[in-house]
C-alpha cells in the first residue's frame, strides 16, 4: 500500500481597514482621494435608501423588502472595481450596486412598491433585474461569461448571494461549469451568517465558504465584507485575473445582516441582541468615515453635507416613483407567459370585471377613473 499527499490548499483572509478605522496602508489598494469620497457618498446613499424603504414599508407604501443595513461596503468595495461593460447579476439586497451602476433610486422604490416597471433596466446599463429566487441567477452569469469567451470579448460577469444560495444545486452546478470552461465570473457570497433564520454554522460544515471554491478548481478567498477597501481589491484582483483569461473566482464577504432578513422577519425570536450589538461595533461606514476623517479627507461639515445630499435624493426619488400612475392589474397575467393558460385568461376577465376596466382602456384613463387623476402615463 502506498500513501501519498496529492494536494494541499490554503484559504487566505484579507481585512486591510479595521473597525477602528486603523489601516495597513502597504496593502490598502490605489485609490484617489476623490474616488474615496465618492464611495463614501455612495456607502450614505445606501443606508439613506434602506432607511427610507424601512419606513415606506411600514407605512404600506412599499411592498416586503429585503434591508442591507451591514451590508453596504460588500456592494460598493466590489461595484467600484468593475467597468461598464461587465455585468451584474444581483439578488436582492444589491440597491447600492444598481445604484452605482447607474439604475435611479426612484425605479428601485417603484419595483419594491410593487411596480415591475422599475425593473426596466435603462438601456447601456449591465445589470439584470433582482433575482428572488435563492441562486437561480448564478448559472445564468456563468452562461454570460462563456458567452464573453467565445466572442473573445473581455468583460467579467459577477454575481450576488447570499449564503443560504450556496446550499442550492445552482451555486454547485455554476462553479463547476465555472471552472471547467475558464469563464470569467466573479461569485461574491454576501457571507451575513443567517440565511433566514438559519444560522451558517447550520447551513455548512465547511469552515469557511471560500473553501466551496477549492472542489471547482478556481480560487477563493475569504475577506472582512465591512472593509470596502478589502472587498475592492479581492475583487478587482478577481476581475482582473478573469480579464486576462484565468478564470473565475469565489469572493466570501464574512459579514452581517444587522435588520431582518425581510420586513416580514423578526430576527429577534432566534438571534441574540448581544451578536447583533457585537456587529453594530463593526459597521462598515463608521470605520470608513473614522479613515477619512483621520486621513483628512472629509471633516464633520462634509460628512454633514453628504448626508443631507443623500438624504434630499432620496426624498425625491420617492416623490418621483410615487407620481408614477399604477398599472393596469390585468399586466399580471398579461406578460407571465407568452401564451395565458384558459385559468389565467379565465382570471384576466374577472380581474377586469372587478376593476371595472373597459375594453381598451389605457392606464390613465383607468386611473383617472378609479382615483379621479387626468393625464397621461408619466414615464419616468
């Protein structure tokens, strides 16, 4: 009998600023202090944006919604590294991500009201509707990717998930795919340690899930998802590994939801206060702002400012998605198939009937019927 040692295999870790603010600058990536400030204004924006979704939801103005809070320096430490040609393929907690790439907040407030409409993606902009269900999405981005090979293009495709999607048969098939045909795809586990309420420790056996990356031949690495400088750089060394033709990579940002995992969640039945304040300790903003502040790059009346700015936009993007008239409640049934089944043709007629919708009507004149509003759609 013979045995032998084939393989070994390392999962490195990164974290370059810490919750102190405090940071390995030999290894902190080149990044001009006007970029800087732009990320920290997009980090405001996003938790401005969550904030404000919280409170539509709660008031009834806005349908179940997904928060981020925690979350934001996963979405703009990686969407600053990508080029506009790549596409994104996010799930849903990614508002930063659209945002950067350049879908308005006002479109986002009108998909979470309820409106599909705000998921019409602008042309020029890569980026795919929210994907609701868990890990779906990751095939498809593959699937783009080997698309860039054989076109010999040189875009990336990344892809958003959380950990929950990496128990799904779709995370298995897409690295595997993934490696075996090269593509480059970026994977980026939004690592938040509770998928629901099951906790990651209950999800996998793995001691990390950048090690999931090791069984598909492509690399993976592990990095604190609160340090936007670590996430920009892990995934702009992904990105550029993929450019060059190496393949793809699997990025886990160990993180951590700190709302609920859904407005109709309540974390506090399985999750302990004292995890949640741990965490609150390491919110990615507050170390950013703590460096820019040291680093004197913003001071308490820029951070003022930004915040007002973020707060104003925001406000308004809600005055502008909530102008939008509603839809017709008949286009339910009308795109869902590109034939309606007998049932749904049977359940268009009722609906019309309910909603006292004429033969022809147009959205205005339903809605100038139903709610006393002349005009014309306002398409925004």
């Amino acid at each position: 009998m013979m045995e032998k040692t084939i393989a070994k295999f390392d999962v490195l870790y990164l974290q370059i600023l810490d919750e102190n603010g405090d940071c390995d600058e030999k290894n902190k990536p080149k990044i001009t202090d006007e970029v800087l400030k732009e990320m920290y204004r997009f980090l405001i924006l996003t938790r401005a944006f969550d904030d404000k979704a919280l409170k539509l939801q709660r008031q009834g103005r806005l349908g179940t919604y997904a928060p981020m809070r925690g979350q934001e320096a996963g979405q703009i430490g990686s969407a600053f590294a990508l080029s506009k040609d790549d596409w994104v393929f996010p799930a849903f907690r990614e508002n930063g991500v659209y945002m950067i790439k350049g879908v308005s907040a006002d479109m986002l407030f009108r998909y979470w009201a309820g409106d599909e409409r705000g998921m019409q993606i602008p042309k020029g902009i890569n980026i795919l509707p929210v994907s609701i269900t868990v890990g779906g999405h990751l095939p498809h981005a593959v699937g783009t990717a080997m698309g860039f090979n054989y076109l010999k293009q040189k875009n990336v495709s990344v892809v958003y998930f959380g950990d929950g999607a990496t128990s799904e048969g779709d995370f298995h098939e897409a690295l595997n795919f993934a490696g075996v045909f090269k593509a480059p795809c970026v994977f980026i586990c939004q690592n938040n340690q509770w998928a629901i309420s099951l906790p990651v420790r209950e999800q996998t056996a793995s001691q990390t899930i950048a090690q999931k990356a090791i069984a598909y031949g492509i690399p993976g690495i592990q990095v604190d998802g609160n340090d936007v400088f670590a996430v920009y750089k892990a995934t702009m060394d992904a990105v550029t590994r993929a450019r060059k033709g190496l393949g793809a990579t699997l990025i886990e940002c160990l993180t951590y939801r700190l709302a609920d995992h859904t407005t109709s969640d309540d974390a506090k039945k399985y999750r302990p206060e004292e995890e949640v304040r741990s965490w609150e300790n390491k919110d990615p903003i507050l170390r950013f702002e703590k460096y820019l502040t040291q680093k004197k790059i913003i001071n308490p009346v820029i951070i003022g400012q930004v915040k007002a700015e973020a707060e104003q936009q925001i406000e308004k993007a809600v005055k502008i998605a909530e102008s939008v008239k509603p839809q017709l409640p008949t286009e339910m049934f009308d795109y869902l198939y590109s034939d309606m089944t007998d049932e749904m043709k049977e359940q268009r007629e009722q609906s019309k009937r309910e909603n006292n919708i004429s033969k022809g009507a147009s959205v205005s004149e339903h809605s100038a019927k139903n709610a006393g509003v002349v005009g014309e759609l306002e398409e925004v």
